[in-house]
C-alpha cells in the first residue's frame, strides 16, 4: 500500500469506521436514525475553530464569533490583518462566555506562513481544530474591468481566492489529525463567496471573479477530501449591512433612501450580519453533517430569479 493511500485509510470519518449507528425499534418500525446531537442544546461543544476577518465591529466574522462562542466552542481563535478592534472583540466575548478561551491574531491570510502558524498552534494548544470560517475579503476595484490594472486584480485576488485557499488547505491539514480527545479526523471548513460570485452585475470585476473562485474551491475541495470527514462549503451572502458596505447605508440614509436597500430580492430588504452568522453557524455544526460542496445563497432570494422592476412581475 502506498503512503499515501495509508494516509487517506488513516484518515477516514468516524461514519465510515463505524457507520451510522442503529437507533432500535419502536413497536414495529425503526426509529429515526442520527448522526448529530440534539438540536435543542448548544451546536458546537468543545469545538476549536478560526475565523478570519473578524475585526469589523459591523461585519460577519464578529457575529459569527458570538454564535459560536454561545453555542459552545471550546476555543476560538479571531483572526484580522486590520486588528484595530481584536482585543475590545476579545473582551466582550470573555465577558459574555467566560468559559470560552479567545486568542486574537493579526493575520494576513494571502500569507502562508502565516496561516500555517495559527493552524498549527491551535492542534498544539487543543489537539484538534473543528471549523475554519475563511471569512477575511476586500471590497476590490470600484470600476469596470478596463480601469482595472493587473496589480489591483491580482491584490484582491490574494485575500478573496488565495486567502481562502490557505485557509482550506491548513486547517484540512489540522482536521484530519486525531488525539485522545478527537478520535477521528473531520471538521467544516466555510469560505465567504458572494451572491456576485453566483451572478453578475453583483459586484466588480475582480471582485466577482476572485468570490466565484472560493466557490469553485469548495466545491473541488471537498471531492479532493473524500472519506476524510472535512466538509467544505462556500457562502454567498447578498446584500448585508457590515463594514464592507457602510458607504452605501451612510449614503442611503443621508439620502433617506435606505429603505429602497434590497428591493430586488423578494424580502425587499438588506441584512444583518448574524442573519448569516447563523448559517455559518449550521454549516459548523454537526447538524450539517451532510452538506458538502454546496454554495448557499443567503441573499433574500435575489439569486433565485432573474431581475425584475418591483411591481412589474407578470
């Protein structure tokens, strides 16, 4: 047998060792068979995970940290390149989950070294490492792609593709080492895509280019990590209220427009960042067990139709 097909022999799921278990009878039918625990109490218990770009006080990386600190993590680790707001961050969550050890990291995730390093700590600190959220993007070019140079393209592909795909190839690496507390290799690594990455007129050239590609990531990825028990998916949120978008809210309502934010998906509306914190937080979770490869719009449905004028539908 060759190393490598040892290695992936060593790494299988705990489903595939064991299989799902059989729940017994109740009278004359089965009962429902399980894979997760109950869905009424905390979705992630003892739990390591990273999130990168969580140094917005508005944006989805923050607001996922707090639902996975209340949901249980054991450790999380909240990673930024801008970490003007990690410790007050860091703080809050003490104060809010005192049983919930915090480590705040300046990271740039375009570097390798770099996110290696916080991998590696976190399986030297923790033995295991659960969730990856490689959340951290950029904005990109506010132009159309002929005042787009190759520097500026090739800059937010560093932090939107490239950044996701350290991110997914250490923490792969970190989930599939076992111990005697995490007996058997799996974990959810999540990549923030975009609603620009599904269709266009969403965003900026580059931008859109570089979000379709963490797209293309999860999905080659998690074939890449068949039998392993590491989940890759992309998110795509729409329009949402974070730091990235601050301009355009601060324009609207000094315009007295912000209620017109939104009004081309069916909601009609934009979001907050814990409307897709809450889908980071599923995907994390074991409840999510089989949901693999997959690109979830959480745009209000924009992405469902094509464009329409409101009230214009026939």
């Amino acid at each position: 047998m060759t190393s490598a097909a040892k290695r992936r022999l060593d790494a299988l799921s705990q489903q595939l060792v064991e299989g799902i278990p059989d729940a017994g009878q109740y009278e004359n039918i089965p009962r429902v068979r399980q894979v997760a625990g109950e869905s009424a109490g905390k979705r992630v218990p003892g739990k390591v995970a990273i999130i990168t770009g969580a140094n917005s006080a508005t944006g989805i990386g923050r607001a996922t940290v707090h639902q996975l600190a209340r949901n249980g993590a054991r450790a999380i680790y909240i990673c930024d390149w801008d970490d003007s707001n990690l410790e007050t961050h860091k703080k809050e969550v003490k104060e809010l989950y005192p049983e919930v050890e915090v480590h705040a990291i300046k990271l740039d995730v375009g570097d390798e070294e770099s996110v290696k390093s916080v991998c590696e700590d976190a399986i030297k600190r923790y033995k295991r490492l659960d969730i990856m959220f490689a959340n951290a993007g950029v904005v990109g070019a506010r132009t159309t792609f002929v005042g787009i140079d190759a520097k500026q393209y090739m800059d937010t592909m560093r932090v939107n593709s490239l950044g996701v795909f350290l991110c997914a190839k250490y923490a792969a690496i970190a989930m599939q080492q076992t111990s005697e507390e995490k007996k058997f290799p799996g974990g959810s690594i999540i990549g923030t895509a975009s609603v620009a990455g599904l269709r266009s007129n969403a965003g900026a050239t580059d931008y859109s280019a570089s979000k379709a590609s963490v797209v293309s990531l999860a999905q080659t990825m998690a074939y890449q990590l068949t039998g392993t028990g590491v989940r890759m998916n992309a998110i795509c949120p729409g329009v949402i209220e974070t730091g990235m978008t601050r301009a355009m809210y601060d324009q609207a309502r000094a315009r007295g427009t912000e209620k017109k934010i939104g009004q081309l998906n069916p909601l009609r509306r934009g979001a907050v960042a814990d409307e897709v914190a809450r889908v980071a937080l599923f995907l994390a979770s074991d409840e999510a067990s089989y949901v693999n490869g997959q690109a979830w719009a959480i745009d209000g449905g924009l992405s469902a139709g094509h464009p329409f004028v409101p009230g214009k539908l026939g």
